[in-house]
C-alpha cells in the first residue's frame, strides 16, 4: 500500500512537471535569422521605411518571410498580445505593466530599443498661403481655436494622433475642425486637393527624394516651416529632414521601436540586427529619418595629389 502511494505521488510529479514543461514550450521558435516566416505589425505612418527595410532584407535572404501588417498603433500593440505576432515597430517602448504582464505570460521580457527617430511633417496644399507655424499655432488648430481643417490619419488609436495630444495639447481633446482620413497616404491626398488645410503624416510619407510618388506629391503640397525652440536664436523655422531630426532643431521628433518577443536567436533578431546596423540605418537615412544607431553624418574630405 505504502509502495503504490509512492507510486501515485510520482506519476503526478512527473505530470506536473511534464505540464510546466509544455507551458514554458509554447512559445517555440523553429525559424532562424535567414530563413522562416514571421507575422509583424507595423505603425502605419512608418510604412513606406519599413517596407523598403523589408524588401531589401528579403533580398538579401530569400528563404526569409517577413510578413508586415500596417496598422494604428493601438492596434499593433493588441497584436503584439498574440502568439502570431512576433514583432512590432511602434513609437513607444513597453512600460512597466506591460513588461510584467508579458513576463507572466511568456516567461521572459520582450526586448525593445529605438532605432530610428522620425519627424511628423505638416503639410499642406502649394496653394496655401500659410506655411509658416509655431508651437502656439499649431496648438490652437488643432484645439479647434483656429477653425483651420485639419487632416489625420484618424482621431485616435494612432501614434500620430498620441503624440500630437501629448506634445501639443496636453492630452486636451482636439477640435470639431479635425477630421480623420483611412491613413497618411489618404492624408497626403486630401491635402493635393484642399487649398485651406493643414495635414500631419510621418516623414518618411512625403521626405523621401528617391521615391518618386513623393516627388510628384511634392509639387502638389509642401513642407511647413516649424518655429525651431531648440535653436539660439529667434524666430529661426525649420523643416522636418533627417539633418533638422539629427540636430534637434525640429520640435516634432518622435523615436521608431521594435518590440520583439523572441527568447532565441531567430528571424525575428536577424531582421532587428538588420535595422540596427549599417544597411538598414541607412534605410532611414535615405526615407528622411534620423538613424539612432549609428553616426552617419557627411563629412567633406579633399585628397593632395
């Protein structure tokens, strides 16, 4: 009796322990950082960086999948939540609820760091007349107390909108005089028809000289001047570039993170790798951002023969 009490006790340890097992399993991971398939959600007023990012990394590994869903922030986040979802590419890092929560559910942290610092542009029709804002104006369009239309890529949910009422309002609700579009390209089009309003889009939607549906979207709109806060001397506007991002002259500068759940070296690292160093810094650099990474600044050399 004794020996089959044993033995009952046992077979339990052993299920318990097979159970914990099969729960710290779950999260497996068989890809590797050249080869495999991933699901990522991605900002949306990142997408045309983050995309390139994508094509050349695939390019460079063509057993490598990266499959990006371009969303609100809000959106990516819950995403993040779910076991498909490997990685997102947000404008905030996780705090400190979401690191325990993840944790808890995980058993380990997800990393997150900042690779790239953009610029939220605001645009607005070749026709308009006013181009030039400071601090206080742009606040009080989009309090409502100038009635300006203004154009986002919604009124709420995105990291556009998150950081506008942070920065600018103070968490304060915006004006009936904002409307919402189906995201930054939608923004972008709204301005090239609407002579009296102002937009606000990502840089990399309309800063990119290589593209060249933003050079045609740039003889239809342009670049407001930003009162520059940060410069010694007054009344200096600047626009939003990745020299005026670097030097902190422009006042709307915002961080891109990635967010990854990886607890081993796979596809997910290798794609974050890839961003982080050399070739994908200079991906941001040329769509018009600020790498964080790395100091890629110009510098003019001359050769003595």
């Amino acid at each position: 009796m004794i020996m089959s009490r044993h033995v009952v006790f046992i077979s339990f340890l052993v299920v318990l322990l097979v159970a914990c097992q099969q729960q710290q399993n779950k999260y497996v991971i068989t890809d590797t950082p050249s080869k495999g398939t991933i699901h990522i959600s991605v900002d949306e007023s990142f997408q045309p960086v983050i995309a390139q990012q994508i094509k050349v990394y695939e390019s460079s590994y063509p057993d490598a999948h990266i499959l990006a869903k371009y969303e609100p922030e809000v959106d990516c986040f819950k995403d993040l939540m779910k076991d498909s979802t490997r990685m997102i590419i947000v404008a905030r890092g996780l705090n400190k609820q979401e690191d325990s929560f993840y944790l808890n559910k995980l058993g380990f942290k997800p990393l997150f760091g900042v690779m790239a610092f953009d610029g939220v542009a605001v645009i607005v029709n070749q026709n308009n007349p006013d181009s030039v804002f400071t601090l206080n104006d742009l606040k009080d369009i989009l309090s409502g107390k100038k009635n300006i239309p203004v154009v986002m890529d919604g009124t709420n949910a995105t990291s556009t909108v998150r950081y506008l009422q942070d920065t600018l309002l103070h968490g304060a609700p915006f004006g009936k005089n904002v409307m919402a579009t189906g995201g930054s390209d939608s923004v972008v089009s709204v301005i090239k028809q609407m002579n009296n309003a102002v937009g606000f889009v990502g840089i990399s939607w309309v800063g990119n000289p290589n593209e060249p549906k933003q050079v045609a979207n740039l003889k239809k709109i342009r670049l407001g001047l930003i009162e520059c806060t940060a410069c010694g001397e007054k009344d200096v506007f600047v626009k939003p570039s990745q020299a005026s991002i670097t030097y902190g002259q422009y006042p709307l500068t915002r961080p891109i993170y990635y967010i990854l759940k990886e607890n081993a070296v796979a596809l997910g690292t290798g794609f974050k790798n890839f961003m982080t160093l050399e070739r994908g810094q200079l991906i941001f650099r040329s769509g018009g951002l600020a790498p964080a990474k790395m100091d890629l600044v110009n510098r003019k050399s001359q050769i003595e023969e």
